[in-house]
C-alpha cells in the first residue's frame, strides 16, 4: 500500500487561553482550554477543548485531561494521570456524540497522585487521591482516597 | 565521564503500512506495523514492529502497543492503555529471546478504558476493559470488565 | 488575555553523566541524573535531578523517574511505570520542600513490569512487580508482587 497518513504536530493551538506566569515543558498538545494564573505544565501533556484549570496548579507530564473536565485552584495533578469522560454508556465510544460525555469536576487544594484514573466524578476540596488510584465515585468528604477502585483511606496515611 | 548516548528520534518508519485514511498526531513511534483504514492514532503513542490494527480503529495518547499485539476492528484503545508481551516467566525479561514473548489478541467492537494494562491474552469481540483496569486472564464472553486484577461487572455499569 | 507561557523544551541538559554504549530514542527529558553503562532509555521518558541508574538497566516508553529514586544493575522498567517521591504527607503537595521528599530505592534483578506504580519504597533484589501493580510497602523478600496495593503472588507466576 503506499497510503500515506495525515498528520497534525502536537502544539499549542492559538485558542488556548492562559493566565498570567503560566510556565511549561513542550511538548505539550493544548487546544481550547483556559489555564489560570501560575500554572505549571509539564512535558508529554495534552489538555482538550472546554477544560478549566484555575490558579496555582501543577500538571505532571505524561498526563491527559479530557474535553469538559474542570479543575480549581492549588490542585496538584501528577504524572500520568488520566481523565475520563466517555463511560461507554452504550457498550462502546461515544464517537464524539457529546451528549454521551460528562466531564470530572474537580475542587481546591485537590491533590491527585501518579497513575491515577479520574472517571467522571466530582472530587470535593482537600481531597488526596493516592498514586495508582481509579475513582469511580463522587467524592465528598475531604480526606485520603486510595485503591481500585478508591476507597477512603482511615487512620495514618501510608500511600 | 565524557561518553555520549546514541540516539535515534521517534517517528514514522518506512516499512509502517496504512491503510486508507489513517490520521495521526505526532509525535509518534511507529514502525513495522500494519494500521487499517480509518483509524486515528494520538500522540505520545508507540506501537512496535509486528502489531495489526485494523480498521476504524481509534488509539489514543501516550498509549503503547508491544510487537505480536493483534488488534481487530472498530476498536477503542484509551489514553495511556499500555501492552505487555512479557511475562517475565523466568524470573525477569526475555532481553529479547522472542519465544518468551506472547502477544494479545483483541477481537471486533472492543473498547479499552484509559490507564488500562492489557497482559498477552485473548479478548473476544464487545468487550468493554475499565479505565485503570489489569486484564491478566482470557476474556470469553462479551461485557464489561474492571478492577485489578479484572473482573467480570454485573449489573448496571458504573466504571 | 494575551499571557504568554514561558516554556523550555525536552531535552538532556549538560548535566547528565552518561556511562558507555547508552543508547536512548528521543524525546526525552533528563537533567541531573546519572545513568549507568549499557543502558536503554525509551522514548517520552523523563528522569530528573538526583537519580542514579546502575548498568545495563532498560527504562522504557512513557516511564518517569522522579528525584531521589535510585536504581541498582540489571533492572528493567516497564512502560508507563511512574516513581512517586511526595507522600502528601500534609495533605498536599511538599511544593519543593525536599525534606518531605523520600526516593525509592531498587536492588539488582529488578523487574517491574509496565503501568506500575512506585512509592517511596526499598525492593531488594530478584524481585518482578507485575503490570499495573502498585507498589506502597518495602519489598523484602525476592519473589513476584501484583496488584493494588501490591501484595506477594504465591504458587505459579500467571500475571
């Protein structure tokens, strides 16, 4: 075959937009999103369309933040973590039919450790999700949220 | 120490065949691999010598799909959806001795959830694979499937 | 708002000590480190300031090694295998107070396979950490760890 693919290179689309003494590490795939005030990105990041991430957070690389995910201020989002917003509601990919998809929302001073998958949930302020966690269910009690899927954690934590 | 690394740059590589209307995102790590018509392939994402995909295939970022995968149509793979082929069966990796390597084969209408390990097993057509799920066993039968290691999800899905 | 990012680029900055016939796949992103002879580093990997990594180690695709995390000889490091060096131990983030800060440390023959996730933590050597686990307590005892939390697989390896 001698098909040849079409390819776009990732890259900062012209419509995103940044808060002030936004810093980050390209590369980095960004497009249709609002980035608050003294945000760090790290390299190997994409952040879709209709996402908000406010003020004073940090995005680890290697992490992915889907198309209507909200996220507040001071949070802390580590390295390989990835968003959900497609539950397969009808055994498969929405395939682009948003009205399939619903978007995390995610509150302050929320810290989400590496390798965890956020599903489409909402996640209260002061909340730690640990490293590797899968959270499934709304959050609504500040605290330390651990395992697959994520349960509170009791007692001293040792994530 | 004045020694300097070797390197080579991720990218295309020649003996990749596409089919018709493939579109990717760079970066990429493609090379002796075969990906059908209409698929989409994100960036951030490495698939090795050996793989088939094939059509209308979605695979998102930051995924990697390890030679021998074999992978069937109008298929799903998440963001960060990550192949193994080795077992380490002797105690650590097979550096390369391909007789210990055994590939997944992943049957018609399958979607992978993001953050999700797919070990070398088979996975029959209209399964749905839980974001941050570890697939370690053969999949038979049609369904939902989370957790680590996964299980079969009865009842109404709530990944 | 017309902010614009301040941004740098992926790359390996002058301060890594490289030993002989290491041979890397760009872009990668590494400052700081030491890494051994005869090792491979993939693809969409970052290693940061302060890590050793022995000989003849293979770090993979997508992986990120974090400050303080040292690596013995003989290692293999899956895909998409993240370090962890902040507990949160205040509930969020140590915002660069390196006194918060602990780095995991790996014996020799260490395996670990990909999507795994690392605490803060010592595994002796002769040890495989199977995909997908995460791994939040000392190893001490050669064998094979699943799982989240990680725990000890008994009888015949199947992960």
């Amino acid at each position: 075959m001698d098909n040849r693919p079409s390819f776009v290179m990732v890259g900062i689309r012209e419509d995103v937009v940044f808060g002030a003494d936004v810093r980050l590490v390209q590369p980095v795939n960004l497009y249709g999103c609002m980035i608050g005030d003294g945000c760090f990105i790290g390299p190997f990041v994409e952040v879709q369309a209709q996402v908000v991430i406010g003020n004073r957070c940090k995005v680890q690389s290697h992490s992915f933040i889907c198309e209507l995910v909200r996220i507040g201020d001071d949070c802390f989002i580590g390295h390989g973590v990835m968003f959900v917003n497609d539950l397969f509601a009808n055994g498969g990919p929405a395939n682009g039919n948003r009205a399939l998809w619903k978007g995390a929302v995610i509150g302050n001073h929320v810290s989400i450790g590496s390798n965890a998958t956020i599903l489409p949930v909402h996640i209260c302020d002061h909340v730690v999700v640990g490293a590797g966690a899968v959270v499934t269910k709304d959050i609504v009690e500040a605290g330390v949220y651990v395992g697959n899927p994520a349960r509170r954690k009791e007692g001293i934590s040792d994530f």
